[in-house]
C-alpha cells in the first residue's frame, strides 16, 4: 500500500459552505476522509499537510514555491507521491517552478484544483482529488514528474496554461497532448511521460525574482522599453512575440532592445500564441532579433519561460551556461 502526502496550499477546491452563516470557508484537511470517504477504498494510505494561513493562488510568489520545494525534499523518502491542492489562476507557474527546483524526481508530484468550491454539489474538485490520489498511488505506471490533473486529464505541469475562467476544462497543453486521460478506465501515454532516473535527488533553494514579462502588441511605444530598461537590477525578460517570434523592425524599437540586451539582461523570446514555436530565422522580422542576442524559447508557454529564467539566473552565474540553459530542455518543457 502506497503512501500519499496531499498539501493544501489555499484556493477553492477547499473551501465548504458553513452550515450556520451559509459562507464558504476553508475546511481541515485533516478531516479529507470525512468529506471523501471513498478515499478509503484507494489502495494507499494519506497524510495531510495545510498551509496555515492559506495562500490564495493569486499571491504565489517566489517563496512560496521555495517552502513547497523544501517541504517536499523534507517528505521525500516518506511518501510515493504528493498532491498539491492550489488555486487555479497561478497553477500552472506553480508547477512550472517546482518542475525546474526539484531536479532527478522519481515520484509523481501531481497539482490539481477545483472551479467550485469542494463543498458545492456540482464540484469539480471531488473528482479532481480522488483522480490525482488515484494516478499518484498507481502501481502500473512511474510518473516521475510534477503534473497538473484537471478536467479528466494529466498534463505535464510546465507546458500547462490556463484558458478558462469559466468551464470545468480550464487548462490546455497546446504543445504536448496529455499524459493520461481518465474515463471508465485510466489511460497511460507512457512514451511521453519522462522516464524514471536513478540519480539522487536535487532540490534547489534559490529563485531570481528580477525578471519581466513583455508583451509586443500594436500600440507598444519606445518608452516602453525604455522604462523596462530603467528597472534596478533587472537580470532577465520574456518576451512575449507574435507568431513564431516576430516583433517591430522599427529602429527605436530595436534600439530600446538592444539596450536593455547590452546591460546584461537576458531576454527570451516566447510566442504569444497557445500553440506553436518560436523560429527567429523564419521571418526577417525574428531574424532580427536573434542578431540583437534574444534567445529562442522555442515552444515553451510564458509560465514555463518565466520561472524557468528565474530559476536558471538565480542558481548559475556564468553567462555562457545561463543561455545554454534556457535554450535546453531541462525537464520536458521544451519539445525535442
């Protein structure tokens, strides 16, 4: 029997309406079992740790995917795998980050929410958590890998973005289909789920939070980039493109780049599409900017670029090995 470690960071899949005021309130997750009493009949046993206080997931942040990191390393040898229950506006960066910080995983890390409140009638959360559990205890498949389960689906957490605010289907992986698919039976794309290492365990503690996010859009102006230059101590900027990474050939455009690039700042190039890759040699509009120095992020989604810059310049410091870095696929997030 397996053992399971289900962390309750915040967000709605754990909230219950108090039957006294009729307000939705957080519930102990101690009391998992009294909620969802067919967890008894998964083959596995569960421990709970909650956040106290709650994080709502729209102030994640750096430290707090460093605490989840190092509390894991801390449980590591104790369980087989570890849901995390989140908030659903930032998940996907939250599994983004913890992908890069823990390095040689060789257990599922699995990160599911809910768009209703646990305690609703028509929740998604209670199938959410029973599936998660389910996948993570599973003795048919290894999943060495820090994934996101919503809707029915296992997606590898670092090529997730959510798209909607609204339905139960609030997440896509546009540019990896996903790794398991729950219907009568729980189907396994085993030839795309990383493969199991025998390395030991590395957890990271350091994460760099000076870092932008740039979108290029019609109506951007030279001061934009002008006052991104003037950002203190500004090491690294995604930058969100059209396409397959085009931007503006005009001169104060390019000029405010090259600045920035020119004080040091590492700046890589994402598509702002859902689906699809950045090739700078396609267009002469992206060709332009990989002469200026702008790194390719090939396929990766915004949330795995940024947290992957800010896990990549707070841990390395040569220059050489920081582009290696973000132009490589560390741990699935960029396709081969």
């Amino acid at each position: 029997m397996k053992n399971i470690l289900l962390i309750y960071t915040g967000g709605t899949i754990g909230m219950v309406k108090d039957d006294k005021t009729g307000a939705l309130r957080p519930f102990d997750m101690q009391k998992i079992y009294e909620v969802l009493p067919i967890l008894r009949k998964l083959n596995c046993n569960i421990d709970t740790f909650q956040f106290n206080p709650i994080i709502d997931s729209s102030d994640m942040n750096a430290e707090v995917w460093l605490k989840l990191a190092s509390y894991i390393k801390q449980n590591y040898s104790n369980y087989d795998g570890f849901v995390i229950l989140h908030g659903t506006d930032t998940m996907s960066y939250t599994a983004s980050a913890l992908s890069f910080l823990i390095e040689n995983l060789s257990k599922p890390i699995i990160i599911t929410g809910s768009q209703l409140p646990l305690g609703m009638i028509r929740t998604d959360g209670r199938d959410n958590i029973i599936s998660s559990i389910e996948i993570a205890a599973n003795n048919e498949v290894e999943i060495p890998e820090v994934c996101i389960f919503f809707d029915n689906k296992l997606f590898r957490g670092n090529r997730t973005t959510k798209i909607n605010a609204e339905y139960f289907e609030a997440f896509y992986s546009g540019n990896l289909p996903s790794l398991a698919k729950v219907g009568i039976n729980i189907s396994y794309k085993q030839h795309i789920i990383l493969p199991k290492t025998s390395l030991s365990l590395k957890v990271y503690d350091k994460l760099c939070n000076n870092v932008v996010i740039a979108k290029i859009h019609p109506a951007i102006s030279k001061e934009y980039f002008e006052a991104i230059g003037k950002i203190e101590n500004l090491q690294g900027m995604i930058l969100e493109t059209y396409g397959s990474g085009n931007a503006p050939t005009n001169k104060d455009f390019l000029y405010s780049l090259e600045k920035i690039i020119n004080k040091g700042v590492k700046v890589l190039n994402v598509t702002q599409c859902k689906a699809g890759k950045v090739e700078m040699g396609h267009y002469e509009a992206g060709y332009t900017l990989k002469e200026l120095g702008v790194i390719s992020g090939k396929d990766m989604t915004t949330e795995a670029a940024l947290t992957k810059m800010m896990f990549v310049l707070g841990n390395f410091s040569n220059q050489q090995e920081q582009k290696l870095l973000l132009e490589t696929s560390l741990r699935g997030e960029i396709s081969m």
